[in-house]
C-alpha cells in the first residue's frame, strides 16, 4: 500500500478530532486522530461527493 499523506487534525471543541489523507493512487482516507491505522477509505471522488453534501447542509439533522 502507497503512503497516506494526512491532512492537519480537524477537532470540535470538547470532540474527537478527525484526520483526512490522500494517496498517490486517488484513495482518500478518514480516521479519528492517534488511530490513524483503523480509517474508513473510499475515493477522492466519495470524499469531494461528502464534504459537499456536508457544505450543502445535507447533514444538519445529525447536528
């Protein structure tokens, strides 16, 4: 496996905070910062696709 390049930590105040990476084969990666051997992995595409959504307000109700 290519190597994850991670993103500076994204944390809520009082949460958990969470990493995003990228490899060099166009995977990109989310996990919770300190286990960043257990993440979820999809696509640069999924990943665009859900931060989109997310800017969209797609996701309010889980707020």
């Amino acid at each position: 496996m290519d190597s994850i390049t991670w993103e500076d930590p994204f944390c809520g105040e009082g949460a958990s905070c969470f990493r995003l990476g990228t490899d060099p084969d166009g995977n990109a990666y989310i996990a919770i910062t300190g286990a960043e051997d257990t993440y979820l992995t999809d696509t640069r595409e999924a990943l665009r696709t859900m931060i989109l959504d997310i800017k969209a307000g797609r996701a309010d109700h889980l707020l």
